[in-house]
C-alpha cells in the first residue's frame, strides 16, 4: 500500500496516514507513505520510518484527508487516476477515486482511520496512538472547536487505553 497525504501537510493527514501505515503493517500488510517534502519538523517524528520517495509498481494507492486533487503534492499528481480508495471527511470534496470512504460528520480522517483499524481487528500501539490522537486533536483545535463530537472524543479516549494513561509517547 502507499498512503498519499497533501500539501502543506497538517497534522490530520499526516496523522491519519502515519496510523493507516501503522495499522496495515501490524496486520502483516506492506505499505508506506509517498514522501512529501512540505512536512515541517515539528510533525515529522509521526512519519519517521514510513516514507519512500520511489514508487512500487503494484502498490494499491490511498489518500488520506485529501478533498480535491489540487492538494496533491507535485509527486503525487502522477498518481491521481491510481488512486484506489479515497478516506476523507470533508464532504465537500471532489470525488476522484473508485472507492470512498467519506464521512462528513467526523471532525478529522484520524476519527476515521481509527474506524477502519478497529474494522480490521488491529490493536492500538503506541505507533496508532500518537498519530490518530495527533490527527484529531489538530483538526479540532485540541477539542475546542465546533466539530467535536462524542465520537470525537472516544476516539481520543482509545488512544489513552483502557488504565487511562495515554499510550502516548508511553515507551
């Protein structure tokens, strides 16, 4: 799998792919996310070890928190009609992949991604943690603007663990 994000990369798309990459390798998939060279330092420990500039041959192509094809870095823009699954919560965005996974009602793509990972029956690690609370926490406003929800903040609380320590930075 390669896991697109966009440009000028914010915490929810880097923290949305970074926990999908995460979650599709504890599965005992391969995958990866397509470098971006706009990641700034102060989110890029979230794609430590993820990142490939070369693009495999046969990779299923994802995009996270992407609602139109114009915030596709330049490197990714060759990509576009190779874009198998589209995972968004924007619902205003421009459909540009055979499959979606959009939820308008969610605050972030982490909520989501949490969602998918849960589906798969992947256990949270400290990898998931960090980016899926970092993803949702930024596109929230650390949880004070509008589009916080209940859901928002389960999945906040997941990403804390059943003792109420954040698995965060645990190790």
């Amino acid at each position: 799998y390669l896991i697109l994000t966009h440009l000028r990369p914010d915490g929810d798309t880097l923290g949305s792919a970074a926990g999908l990459c995460h979650g599709l390798r504890a599965a005992g998939k391969t995958a990866f996310l397509l470098e971006n060279a706009e990641i700034g330092d102060r989110l890029a420990f979230l794609c430590r070890g993820l990142m490939i500039s070369e693009i495999p041959e046969n990779a299923t192509i994802i995009s996270t928190d992407i609602a139109a094809p114009r915030m596709l870095p330049e490197n990714a823009l060759p990509l576009l009609d190779r874009v198998a699954l589209r995972i968004d919560h924007h619902g205003s965005g421009t459909s540009f992949a055979p499959l979606e996974l959009v939820d308008a009602a969610c605050a972030s793509c982490a909520e989501l991604i949490y969602d998918v990972l849960q589906e798969m029956g992947v256990e949270l690690n400290e990898e998931m943690a960090t980016a899926i609370y970092t993803g949702t926490a930024t596109d929230t406003g650390c949880f004070q603007y509008a589009n916080t929800t209940a859901h928002t903040f389960s999945t906040a609380a997941a990403c804390a663990g059943e003792d109420g320590v954040l698995i965060l930075g645990a190790s």
